[in-house]
C-alpha cells in the first residue's frame, strides 16, 4: 500500500468530512513523481508537461504547456488560516484548526517544487491568507523562493497586505502581488462590485511603484456576472498598473456556501462579459494554456483606454509561440522582454516579417489614440480559470491539470486537491532529526513522539467563526 492509499483508508474512518468517491478514486490513482525522478529539471519537466498534453489529447500549435512552461503555477500554501469568509471559498471547514506548517516543512517543500519544475517556475505563495502568517516568516519565505531561482507572487485579500509589508517582500524577491476582491468575500460597506472598484484603487495604490506586477482575481457567480463589465473597463482604466485580471468561475468545492454554480456560468458567458467591457474583440482561442476546459487567456494592449487584442492572428501567434519559446517572460522588465522576443525572432526572419506587418496595421489602427496617449501603451491580460465541482473531478483534466498545490507527498492538481483539502492538512508529518522519528500535528502544532503515534486527526471542536474570534479577527470589522 502507497503512502497515500494509506492515508485515504484512514481518511475513511476519520471525522474529516467526507470527500466523494470520485475525488478518491483520483487521488489514489494520482502517482505522485518520485522527486529523485524529477532532479533533472527542467528540459525533463518540459517533456513530462508534453507527454502528459499529448497523453491527454491536448497538445496542439497553440498549446503553451510542454512548449514553453513545464506548469502554470504552483500553490504553496503557508496558513490554512483566513481573516474573511468567501460564500465561494475552497478552504475546509477544518482549515481554521489547523496550525501553520513549520518554516522548516515550507522550505522542504520549496525544495521540492524546484526539484520538479526547476528554475522561473511561478509559485503562488497562498493560504488561507498568507498575510496571517508571521511577516518575518513570510518575507522568509519569498526569500527562500527566489533564492532558488523561482518566481513568487503573493496571493492576498490584501486586508493586511500594507504597502510597508509588500515593500519588505518586494525587496526580499516578490514579483507579482494577486489581489483577490469580489463580492463572495462580503465585505462591509461594499454593495456591488462597482462599489469594490474604490477598493481595488486602494490596493493598487498599495502596490503600485514598488517594482510589482498586479493582478486581481475575481470569482464570477450568478451574483456579480452582470457587472464584470464594469469590473474589467475598471482593469482597463487602470491598465498602467494592473498586468493581468484572472477570473475564476464558481465551484462547487470547499467549505464555501454558494455550493452548485448557476447554468448561466460558463466560460462563454464570462469571454462575452470581458469582450463586452473591453470594448471590442478579444481572442480566447489563439493559445492554449493546459486543458480546453481548464483554461482560457487572451491578451490586449491598451493605450489611451482603448483595448487592441494582441493574439488576432492565429497563425502568427502560433509562429511566434514556437519561435520564441524559449523566452522568459519577465513582468518586471518590459523592455528586456521585447528586446528577447525581437531577438528570438531574428532567427525567424520570417516570422519576423509578418510580426513586422501585423505590428504596422495595428499601430496604424490605433493611431489616434497612440497620439492621445503620447505613446504610452500598457500590457493587460485576462484569464480565464474554471474550476471543477469536488464531486465531478475529471480524470482528463486532472491529469492535464497546470495549477497544482504542493503537499509533502508532491504537486497535486489544485482541483483534487480542494476536493480532498482534509487529506492533506489534517495529516501527521513525519519529521525526522538527530532524536529520531517524529510527527507533527497540524490540529496541536506539536511535534509528538516516534513511530506509532496515534492518528489525532478529528474535527476541531471550534469553528471558522471561533477560530477568528480567537484570533482577535473579527471578519466583518475590517473591510480591507
Ligand atoms: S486546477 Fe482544476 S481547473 Fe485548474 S487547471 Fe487544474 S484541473 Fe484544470
């Protein structure tokens, strides 16, 4: 028996809540890679990221994943703890019991993530919020990440993420800042997303100047689909700061309470909402980010407010994708990236000449407002990210699957991985040091004795509520 069927029986026979049978079935199935195995990334991580879109029947032209990265991102989670409480959200009902991993386990499992994706892999540092862990910590953390040669973000609902804390992190390697707002998170004073956009500004300020690239990711549900217009010509308007807008469509997984997504959310209707406040076409189809259903981006340039897609042309972004994959995507340097591309397509001459020509009409097309904006032209993103329900996991996706979450076991599909959350953050880990064997609990944050200790894994008798008051947070207090 694999250490993770272990686990899974013993799941069974604990109050942990109960993940359905399909989530189970997968995660067995799921064999994590032996990161001995993995030591050679990252050309082998390319090829595993290959294999597994072919395996899977999604590598195309337009495919980016085993072309140019070996993953999309991958989550680390730092604290399962949160100071709000999303009507969406994907934690466990378990989560606020659990203690914050040792430093020592988070290091490991930096460790681990490069030794299966290697060097400019995205790690997301993430929670619960990650702002509730210790600041020396966290800015520790980051550290460690890009010490390593990876690429960290910070994931927030940015309540404590102060332009004191991200300045810290920002000098300690942080990259990018995700700003998570939308009305599943119930903030006082905010009725609507148009009312959020004033807090979205606040953040942005926040961040802003500090060498940081900054997103935002917004859940759409039935509530708000009707105003993610207004959400992206906000994006639009604010373009000179923000870099990429990820929505994210509800689902049905966590200890969230909106539960079943609405029929009317699709990944159609949310292309048509973004389309519809960028003001004009936007190419969904032109790259392929992992699995069809996973996943869908387009990118645009914005001058004077006026948003030009970047992907219209089909062939030529496919070209372009194949002759500059080698290319690093530097955020934080626009003009070195350009410089790479042109370079990488110099090799392509012509390539080279239809980007030329394509790059003439648009900038002929967009003349008036170039004009307006004295030159001045930002980059925007939009993703698209759609979710699978817990209890309708499938196989295919998983297994094509670009937004994992490091465990100790190893990357797992973020998919799978909130559909069996208790698995991974109730369990004992195993320690070992100068005494021996040893295991700490997540539920006491103790490290208890050698081989043979018992399971304590069982439901905490305190709530998420509890566990904030707890903490001295009350979630409604602080609106930011
Ligand atoms: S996390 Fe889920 S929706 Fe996202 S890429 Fe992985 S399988 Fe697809």
């Amino acid at each position: 028996m694999t250490k993770r069927e272990k686990f899974l029986a013993e799941l069974g026979t604990k109050d942990t809540g109960s993940p359905c049978a399909g989530a189970r079935r997968l995660a067995a199935d799921d064999d994590p890679i032996d990161p001995a195995a993995a030591s050679d990334a990252p050309s082998c991580a390319l090829d595993r990221a290959r294999h597994k879109m072919m395996e899977t029947d999604q590598w195309n032209a337009a495919q980016l994943m085993g072309r140019r990265w070996p993953i999309g991102c991958v989550a680390l989670e730092i604290t399962q703890r949160c100071n709000l409480d999303c009507t969406a959200c994907y934690l466990s009902e378990n989560s606020e019991a659990v203690h914050d991993l040792p430093l020592e386990e988070v290091f490991r499992r930096i460790d681990l993530i490069y030794s299966h994706y290697g060097p400019d892999t995205d790690v997301q540092v993430t929670g619960g919020d990650p702002t509730l862990r210790r600041r020396s910590e966290l800015i520790e953390i980051v550290r460690r990440i890009r010490d390593r040669g990876m690429r960290p973000s910070l994931f927030t609902n940015g309540i404590r993420a102060t332009r004191d804390l991200l300045r810290a992190l920002a000098a300690a390697g942080l990259m990018d800042v995700a700003f998570h707002v939308d009305m599943t998170q119930q903030r006082r004073g905010f009725d609507s997303e148009i009312a959020l956009n004033a807090l979205r500004r606040d953040y942005i300020e926040r961040a802003h100047g500090l060498g940081l690239s900054i997103f935002f990711n917004t859940t759409v549900y039935a509530g708000n689909l009707n105003q993610m217009p207004e959400v992206v010509r906000f994006f639009v308007r604010n373009a000179n700061a923000v870099s990429m807008a990820s929505f994210q469509l509800q689902a049905d997984t966590g200890r969230g309470v909106l539960g079943a997504r609405a029929p009317c959310i699709t990944i159609d209707a949310v292309k048509q909402q973004i389309t519809l406040g960028a003001g004009g076409p936007l190419s969904f189809e032109a790259i392929q980010v992992g699995h069809s259903q996973c996943n869908r981006c387009a990118m645009a340039f914005v001058t004077n407010a006026r948003v030009y897609d970047m992907l219209d042309n089909r062939r030529l972004v496919t070209d372009i994708a194949e002759a500059t994959s080698w290319v690093l995507f530097d955020r934080q340097n626009h003009a070195a990236l350009v410089r790479a591309f042109v370079i990488a397509l110099l090799a392509k001459p012509i390539v080279f000449a239809r980007g030329l020509v394509w790059l003439i009409r648009k900038i002929w097309l967009a003349k008036a407002d170039l004009l307006a904006a004295r030159g001045k032209v930002h980059k925007l993103s939009f993703f698209i990210h759609n979710f699978m329900d817990a209890c309708a996991l499938d196989q295919n996706r998983v297994e094509a699957c670009t937004f994992v979450a490091i465990t100790d076991d190893g990357p797992v599909s973020m998919c799978l991985h909130n559909a069996i959350r208790d698995a991974a953050i109730l369990k004992l880990l195993k320690i070992s040091g100068a005494a021996g064997e040893a295991f700490w609990n997540p539920l006491s944050g103790e490290v208890e004795p050698g081989a043979g200790a018992p399971m304590t894994v069982s439901r905490s008798p305190k709530t998420a509520k509890g566990r904030l008051k707890a903490l001295g947070v009350d979630r409604r207090s602080d609106p930011r």
